[in-house]
C-alpha cells in the first residue's frame, strides 16, 4: 500500500535530490552497459551482488568518487530494481530494461536506514531541514504513519512527489457477491461484461488524450535542442499527466466497481505488451489501460479475497456463439453484431465475448482443465485478429 502526496522541497533539497537522482540515473545506466557488456562477450548473468561489488569499486576511483556524497541507499536500490528488472526480463514478463535518460521521470527510494519519520515529519538522509509535502490522505493518520520506504520522485513537468509505502494488515474479504462475471475489454468500450454492462473511455479522457496526441506532433515538428522544443516537451509533459491521472482515476473507478459486484472475475489474458501498436487514439487509450486494469484487478481481487480467472488468450471468445457453440470462421472487425448460422441468435458481438469469457472461466474453475490457464481451449488462430 502507497500514499503518493505532491513535495515542495527546498532549494537546498532541490540540488540535493537532484544530484541524487544524477547518481542514480549513472549507476543505472553504467550497471546495465556492463551487465550487457558482460553477457555479449562471456554469456554470463550478473548477481546483484556483483553489481553492488562494482559499485563500491567505482565510488573509489577519482573521476566518480562523487557517488559517495549522495546517501548510498538510493543507489543501491536501483542496482535492486535493475536485477529485479532482469529477472522479469529473462521469464519472458517484461521488455528489455532500457537506459534511463535524463529527461523522463527521475526518482530515488529511500528505505529505512535512510529516513526518519516521526509524528509526520520526513527526513531525508543528506539533508538538514525536513521535506515538505501535502498530506491528502483525511481518513489516514499522518503522525502515526510508519512507512518501510520513501519514494522521492521528480515528473518531467516538474512536479515533485514523495510516496510512502506502508505494510497494512491483511484485509478483511468482501461480502459475498453470489455472482461471476466474464469481462472482455475492448476499443470501443474499454469494458464489456457478461450481463451486458457497458463501460466506455470518458470523454475527457479521450479529449486529453488528443490533445497529448497534438502536442506531441507540434515537438515532434521543432528542431532539436531549440528553445520552442523545449517549450513543447513541457506541454507534452503535462499533457502526459493529465491523462495518465484521469486514466488511473477511471481505471481505479472501474476495477472498484468490478470487484465489488462478483465473488469469480474471468478476463483474458492480452498479453498487453505483445500487442501490435496502431495509430488509433482508441487503441492506444486502451493499450496502456488494458494492463494496468488487470494489474488493479489482481491486487483488488486479492485483498477483497476475490477470485480472478485469467484465460488463455487464443481463446476465440468473439467468434464462437455463446448459446450453441458455433465457431465462425471469419468475423469482420467491423462487424458489431453477428447472427449465429446455428441457431438463428443474434448476438453483440461483446457481449457475446463477455459471456463465452465467462464459461471458459467457469470451466477453469471448476477443474475441468486441471490447468489455471485455460488449456482446454483451442487454439484457434490468434486472438489479435479474432479482437480487434
Ligand atoms: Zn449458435
């Protein structure tokens, strides 16, 4: 559990986190090039051990005998990050870990050994007044909070924010829905269920959405390194936030609502990051909240002792009638509604997904495959094409 609070830092915390997250973004990017440099030329993984070794190693050499003036613990934890990093990498869960640029967000995370918090008042290591920051959180008691960790960050609109993770006891579980539902996100509407509910992309999300779209073609249009680029990234940058928060925010409403109206959630695994990208506003709306929804889905589940079903995703949920079990063989993209050639139903063609979403789920759940994931679905054809 985090809080995350906007922090006003001093001038004199502004230059020290700043050349804080200078020695972060550095370990980072020299620890990535080395760990790649080693695994081309001997084929070999790097221990973070390793990594941490390397760093004691450079902070006593003279040209970056500099990393020892910022708390070390920030410094470490990106070596963490990055291992951790690798480790989804190598079990095919995420990208590539990229090198970190000076432009995008920078942040620092401070355990412990280096901060102090008492009745509300944060302390950072390496600096000597405490840091300000703006306590919205009514129903939670700053002075008693107790966080395991501070995480210090700087947006590319230079906002600054602090987040405080905290152990929270483990949740009581829901009242009983008595209900399950089959969900199938989409483009039209980011979410259709299996009783036919509807939940589209609100219009200022897609309003501000474009507008980041517009932005980004204006910078993309001045020269780099100029001034009105400069001037550009800044707007691109705040276009950024406004439709990251206002997706988080519908995104959090959503999921909310989800958990709370069924006991079994059966969704199907996108494989977001697999996703081909188009040009479509609506895709790309889509494209970063399909992910994040399930991770909301996972958590929300978990603590409210849900049951989330994830089914394999060359299940050909549109195609097949969910009364007869039909399979088509072609469906047009455009096609919102189909009438089954088995048995005269005319169907949605979401709904219809929703619903099949929903008996494959069933079946997972009641053992049928042996198998979370759904391997008694057919593979039939992928279901990029089967979605769009
Ligand atoms: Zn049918």
């Amino acid at each position: 559990m985090a809080y995350r609070c906007r922090a006003y830092p001093t001038p004199e915390q502004t230059a020290v986190l700043n050349r804080t997250f200078g020695c972060v973004r550095l370990v980072w990017n020299k620890s990535l090039s080395e760990r790649n440099h080693r695994y081309r030329a001997e084929g070999v993984r790097t221990s973070y051990r390793q990594t941490d070794a390397a760093l004691t190693g450079w902070k006593r050499t003279e040209e970056l005998a500099f990393l020892s003036e910022v708390s070390c613990v920030p410094l470490q934890q990106t070596l963490r990050h990055q291992h951790t990093a690798f480790g989804n990498f190598f079990a095919g869960r995420a990208r590539f870990p990229r090198f970190k640029s000076r432009t995008g967000r920078q942040s620092a995370h401070y355990t412990r050994s280096a901060f102090r918090m008492r009745e509300g008042v944060l302390m950072l290591a390496k600096t000597s007044t405490p840091l300000r920051f703006v306590w919205s959180f009514g129903e939670v008691d700053l002075a008693a909070l107790d966080p395991t960790m501070v995480v210090v960050s700087r947006e590319p609109d230079d906002r600054w924010y602090v987040a405080f993770a905290v152990d929270t006891a483990e949740p009581a579980p829901a009242e009983p829905a008595g209900h399950a539902i089959g969900v199938d996100l989409g483009l039209k509407d980011l979410v259709v269920t299996s009783d036919g509910e509807r939940i589209a992309n609100p219009r200022h999300l897609v309003r501000k959405a474009r507008n980041l779209a517009r932005y980004q073609r204006r910078m993309a249009r001045c020269e780099r390194g100029s001034g009105n680029r400069g001037k550009a990234r800044a707007k691109v940058a705040r276009a950024h936030r406004k439709v990251r928060t206002a997706r988080q925010d519908f995104l959090h409403r959503t999921t909310t609502a989800l958990v709370r109206s069924a006991d079994v959630i059966v969704i199907e695994d996108l494989s977001v990051k697999n996703m081909v990208r188009n040009r479509h506003l609506a895709r790309a709306i889509s494209d970063a909240g399909w992910g994040e929804l399930r991770r909301q889905l996972e958590y929300k589940c978990d603590r409210a002792g849900r049951t989330l079903v994830v089914i394999d995703r060359w299940f050909p949920s549109s195609k097949t009638c969910s009364v007869c079990g039909h399979v088509l063989a072609e469906l047009a993209l455009s096609a919102r509604h189909w009438t089954c050639p088995g048995c005269r139903t005319r169907h949605d063609r979401d709904l219809n997904a929703a619903k099949n979403i929903l008996a494959a789920g069933r079946a997972v759940t009641r053992g049928d495959s042996g198998d979370a994931c759904g391997a008694d679905v057919r593979r039939q054809g992928s279901s990029f094409r089967d979605r769009q």
